[in-house]
C-alpha cells in the first residue's frame, strides 16, 4: 500500500511542476481543489475563517508565516514554490 502512495505522490508532484507562474492565490485554490477541499474545510484544518481562504484565492492577502508553514506542511510542499510567484513549483 506505501508503494500506491508514492505513486500517487510522484503524479502530483509531476501535475504541479506543469503549473509554471501563477500567483499565489491560484496556487492555493489549485492545491485545495486537487485534495478536494472546499474553503471551510481547509479553513478549519489551518484554524482560520473560510473567508480568510477566500481572500487568499480572490488575492486579497497571503498568510503569514506561521500558516505558510502550515499550509507547506499539510500539503507537503516547498514554501518558496508556494510563495515566490517567478519559481518554478516544486510541490
């Protein structure tokens, strides 16, 4: 079964490295769509308010630090991939 999830891990991560500049809040939206979340859902899972996500993905804001980490964590991604619209993703 751990295979199946590397797997599953390897095209994701292949999925994501297609997506070159994009802004933030469409890398956001992008990551909680392809897990499947609504915006309450990942509000909840990064103990913020649905429109806190709301704002991030209408690029009214970003999180700060403490969630970027949150956020690197629970997706395991790359912060700077999440960040740094000009990097190619790595996540």
């Amino acid at each position: 079964m751990d295979n199946f999830f590397d797997i599953i891990k390897i095209i994701h991560k292949l999925i994501l490295k297609e997506i070159t500049v994009i802004e933030f809040s469409e890398k956001i939206k992008y990551i909680r769509s392809y897990h499947n979340l609504t915006q309450d859902q990942l509000a909840n899972k990064l103990n913020v308010s649905r429109k806190t996500i709301s704002a991030w993905e209408n690029n009214r804001g970003i999180p700060d630090y403490y969630l970027v980490k949150a956020i690197e964590q629970l997706f395991n991604i790359d912060s700077d991939s999440l960040l740094n619209p000009k990097k190619r993703n790595q996540f």
